[in-house]
C-alpha cells in the first residue's frame, strides 16, 4: 500500500486535512460509491501504519476473495477523488482565484 498513490497523496495531508477529506467524500458521493468512501475511512483510520491491500480487502469484502483488480480500481478511484479535494483545497484558499471565477460565473449569464 505504501507505494501506492493513493497512500502517497493521503500521506500529503495533515490529520485534520484527512479528517475533513473524509467529510468532503461523504457529501460529494452522497450514497454513491460506498466502497470508495469505506477503503477512504480504512486508510485514514490506520495512517502511518500501512496495511497489504490483501490485509484491507476483507474490510471492504469480507464475503468474497481478494481480486487485485477490482482492489486497483478502488485506489484509483479514491486516488482521483483525493486529487479532487487537494485541488478543492487549494482553490479555496486562494481567495483571489476564487473571486475572479465568481466574476467569470456572472459575466457569463
């Protein structure tokens, strides 16, 4: 797990990043994508401890053996959900950035 991107980008974050990234999840997948939101919350729950995806699967799938790629497309989609909210993140704080797309948003209706 350690070397994959998604630990990479998940070890980017501090603890309340990661705590609020969890929030951010729920509300942007709504009910949608609950193995997503599930493998999110195992990772930050065991971080800095990485654990084997075999060892994180039955977590997620306690019925059915392991598939690695089924596993690698979670990662993948969580990967592009964290680069989502780092981008998120990175928007919001800057303030200038922000209001230039909010005069854009009125110029444009």
């Amino acid at each position: 797990m350690k070397k994959r991107l998604v630990w990479k980008l998940l070890a980017s974050l501090d603890a309340p990043e990661r705590e609020y990234f969890l929030k951010w999840l729920k509300v942007e997948l709504n009910q949608t994508q609950s193995y997503v939101q599930e493998l999110a919350t195992i990772l930050v729950s065991i971080y800095p401890h990485p654990q084997s995806s075999y060892e994180i699967w039955p977590s997620l799938y306690p019925e059915q053996s392991y598939d690695d790629g089924s596993f690698r497309k979670l990662a993948s989609d969580l990967s592009s959900r964290l680069e989502e909210f780092v981008s998120w993140l990175a928007f919001k704080e800057d303030s200038v950035q922000s209001k230039v797309q909010v005069l854009r948003f009125y110029e444009q209706r």
